[in-house]
C-alpha cells in the first residue's frame, strides 16, 4: 500500500513556475484553504492511480484462454 503524503510533501513538491500558472488560473497556494483544496485534490488522484496499479484478485481476473 502507498504512504500517504503529507500536505507540506505535496506542496514542496509544486516548483515556483507551475505555483505562478496555477495563481494565474485563480488557485493560491499560499492561501491555507486553497492549498487544502489542492491537496486533497492531488491526495485523491494518488489514491485512485494506486487503486488502478494495485494488483487484482483472481476473482477480478478473466478466464484463461
């Protein structure tokens, strides 16, 4: 199972030019409820990629041909 990131990793991991488009487009990340909107934004991304990597159980697995 994937570690679930911190807000402060998630943050940190935004460089400078893509915080400059994203305030451009109307979100601050320097503003605390925005950020939070952003975070649980990209928390819930991470959680579906990883539910869609997670390996299936043989019961969600086709018949062999």
């Amino acid at each position: 199972m994937h570690r679930r990131r911190s807000a402060a990793e998630i943050l940190r991991a935004v460089p400078p030019r893509d915080r400059a488009t994203l305030r451009r487009f109307g979100l601050d990340l320097d503003d605390p409820a925005q950020a939070r909107f952003f975070v649980d934004g990209v928390r819930a991304a991470d959680e579906s990629i990883a539910a869609e990597s997670a390996p299936r159980s043989s019961q969600d697995r086709p018949p062999p041909r």
